[in-house]
C-alpha cells in the first residue's frame, strides 16, 4: 500500500524546485495534490491529471488562496498535509536593513512570510475536519546567524516561518495535527540559478559543506515527506536542518 494514498496534499511553490519535487514525490506515494505557484503549469507533472490541481496564483492574495483551498477540498473531500514551500530571494535588492527599499522589505516579509498565514488559515479547518493533519514550512539556514551580505527581509522572516511554526505546533496539537519547519542549506533549485553562470560558486559553496555537495531537490522532498507521513507521528514544533553538516562547523 503506497504511504500517501488517500491523503491529500496542500504544495506552495509547486511551479519548480523543490516545491514541484514534493508534488511528485507525494503523489508518487499515492496522494492528491493541490499544486499552487505564481509561474505557469510545468509542462511535465508525473501522475495521472486527476491526481493533481494545479492553480496559477499569487499566495500574497488571500483571497485567491482561500479560493484554492476550497476548490481542492471540493474536489478532493478534504486537506490532510500542507508544504509551505514558496519563497524568494531577491539578490542585489534583498540588503541590509539599513538600507533596504522597504517597498523590497515589505513585500519579500508577504511572499516568504504573510503567504503562510494565509494558507495556513484556509487549510487548517479542513485538516480540523479531517481529525488531524501536518505541516512542513520551509525557512532557511540563513536565518540561523548574521552574513556579512545581509539579505534583512529574507533573514527576518524566515526567522519568523520558526516561530509561526512553532506557536501552530502548540495552538493545534490538541486537535491532531503537527507543524514544522525544514531549513534547507544551500541546494541546486532555480533560486540558485546564478550558479549556472558562476560554476566556481557552486563549486566553492559545495565545498565548504562537509558532504562536499550542494542540496537537491530529492534530498528536501525526502525530509518534507518524512515530516510529513506518520513516521514522523511524534515529531512536532521543531526544525529539521537539512544542509550536509554545514550548520554543525564550528
Ligand atoms: N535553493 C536554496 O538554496 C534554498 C536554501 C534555503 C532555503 N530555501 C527555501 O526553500 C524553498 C524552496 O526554494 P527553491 O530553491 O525550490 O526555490 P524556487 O525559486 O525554485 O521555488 C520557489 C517557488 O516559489 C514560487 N513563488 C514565489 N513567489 C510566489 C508567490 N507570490 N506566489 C506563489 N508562488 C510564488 C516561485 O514561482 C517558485 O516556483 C523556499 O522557501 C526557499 O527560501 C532554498
């Protein structure tokens, strides 16, 4: 029997990296999978067309995404899991809060940050009535310490997804279901797509992590998956560091 059959899932960021690996990778384990990104449909999404809802939408409207929510729990009978994924990081313009347009500083804390709320919000009464339910949100290494090229809004609320984690995980233990949050090291995704053109950073970068490589969009989806399934039935209000030993250097 396939681990995920029966379940339907709630992916944002669905529309690329690892948010459409964890799509795959959940309805390869038998789920359905409400797919939400701002970028068009992928031409190529593994499965069956039935087993997947795909909706172009940007999460900072909260209506659009109340819509969503909806729409796959009409079509699907409920919500069970939620994959807080989305995010950005805006190189160049993500600076220094010093510094930072705060025009860049308000909307990188809606995209990364408010977006969760909102799906949060919407999906949370289904899984209420499905009995249960579990979240993975994804922060980032980055926020753990301060960087010498500070990215303020991006650092800030992905420090925030930590503690928005942590109070759902508290507020709805009683009602079955869990949350928790995933930070990434550095991975190969579009996000790092500067890479492409400076192969020397890749490179650089995955040296210095002790496994000697850079993350992959499998090695998230794993993490997310586990955190998500019943293996990780007793596993709530924490953080799973996902990043090849970098964190534990001195
Ligand atoms: N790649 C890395 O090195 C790395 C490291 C640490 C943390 N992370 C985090 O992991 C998560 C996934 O990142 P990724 O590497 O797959 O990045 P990605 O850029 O490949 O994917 C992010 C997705 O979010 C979508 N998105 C952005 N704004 C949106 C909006 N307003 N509404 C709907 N969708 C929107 C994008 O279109 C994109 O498909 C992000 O939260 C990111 O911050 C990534």
């Amino acid at each position: 029997m396939r681990e995920f059959a029966d379940k339907v899932a709630v992916v944002t960021g669905a529309g690329g990296g690892m948010g459409l690996q964890i799509a795959r990778d959940l309805v390869a384990g038998g789920a359905r999978v409400l797919m939400i990104d701002v970028k068009p449909r992928p031409e190529v999404i593994d499965g069956e067309a039935e087993d997947y809802l795909y909706v172009e939408a940007d999460l900072t409207d909260e209506a659009a995404v109340a819509a969503a929510v909806e729409q796959a729990a009409d079509r699907y009978g409920g919500i069970d899991y939620l994959a807080n994924v989305a995010g950005v990081l805006w190189f160049g313009q993500d600076r220094s809060a010093l510094e930072i347009d705060l025009d860049v500083w308000d909307r990188v804390l809606a995209i990364n940050l408010k977006s969760m709320v909102h799906t949060s919000k919407h999906v949370v009464p289904q899984m209420k009535r499905r009995g249960g339910g579990a979240m993975v949100h994804f922060s980032s290494t980055q926020c753990l310490r301060g960087d010498p090229a500070p990215q303020d809004a991006y650092q800030a609320a992905k420090a925030g997804v930590v503690a928005l984690s942590r109070s759902l995980a508290i507020q709805l233990a009683g009602d079955g279901i869990r949350s928790n949050v995933i930070f990434p090291g550095p991975s190969e995704s579009p996000m790092q797509a500067r890479w492409d053109e400076n192969p020397a950073q890749r490179q650089a970068t995955a040296a210095a992590i002790p496994l000697g490589r850079v993350g992959s969009a499998e090695d998230m989806s794993n993490a997310c998956l586990f955190l998500l399934s019943d293996r990780a039935a007793f596993i709530t209000g924490t953080e799973l560091l996902v990043d090849g030993g970098l964190q534990a250097l001195p």
